[in-house]
C-alpha cells in the first residue's frame, strides 16, 4: 500500500501501514522540503509552480515522485530532479527516492498557486 499526496489536495485518504501521524509528518515535511527547490531561472519554487505531480510515500518508506518542467527544453532538466530526490531524502525518516520526469499531463501556467503568480507577477 502507499501514502499518496496529490499537489495542492489537503484532506488526504490513508490507505497505509504506517500510522496516518507518520505520514501526515512526513507528508508535510516532503512538501516543505520541495519548496526549497527552486527553478534556478524563476524565483519561485517547483512545488508552488505546480511542477511536482504526485509524491508516494510507500509502507517502506520509500517516496515516488512524479514531477514534470515548464518545458521540455528547459536548462534545468538535468539538474532539477537530482535537486528534488535531495530534498525528498534529506527528511528524516524517508528511504529510498524515486523521481520520475513526466510530461503527461503538460504543464501549464494554470498549475501555478497564488503564491507563485504573485513572486512572478503573472495575474
């Protein structure tokens, strides 16, 4: 079974062995870990970007993320999911981490928060 944590969804169904505290822990501590990955040509982050898709966190602890880019040219593509799987990993108590680039669905400005429209101006 698996934790899933859908972006930008906050009343999350358990369907896990570990205890819905634990995961509630871990899931907030994921999302907080993300935002401090930054796109290095947009001064907002990937997580209030709307890049980040999905995050499994399974009954072993180890976390699948499914994240997509603003484009699929971007200069990032190489460096920003070792970015995300470091951030993923450094909280306490994950395994192992699986990042898994998409681009179904594409992304689009649509996905981004209030938070990042704001930081980029784009209202």
């Amino acid at each position: 079974m698996t934790e899933t944590i859908e972006a930008k969804v906050s009343n999350m169904e358990t369907h896990s062995a570990l205890p819905p505290e634990e995961t509630e822990r871990l899931g907030g501590e994921i999302v907080a870990a993300l935002k401090t990955v930054f796109d290095p040509e947009i001064p907002a982050d990937i997580y209030e970007l709307g890049l980040i898709y999905k995050v499994d966190i399974k009954d072993d602890r180890t976390v699948d993320v499914e994240m997509t880019l603003t484009t699929p040219n971007c200069p990032a593509a190489g460096e920003l999911p070792t970015m995300v799987e470091n951030a993923v990993a450094s909280v306490p108590g994950i395994g192992i981490v699986n990042v898994n680039l998409v681009w179904e669905p594409a992304w689009t400005p649509d996905r981004m928060t209030d938070e990042a429209r704001l930081v980029l101006n784009m209202w």
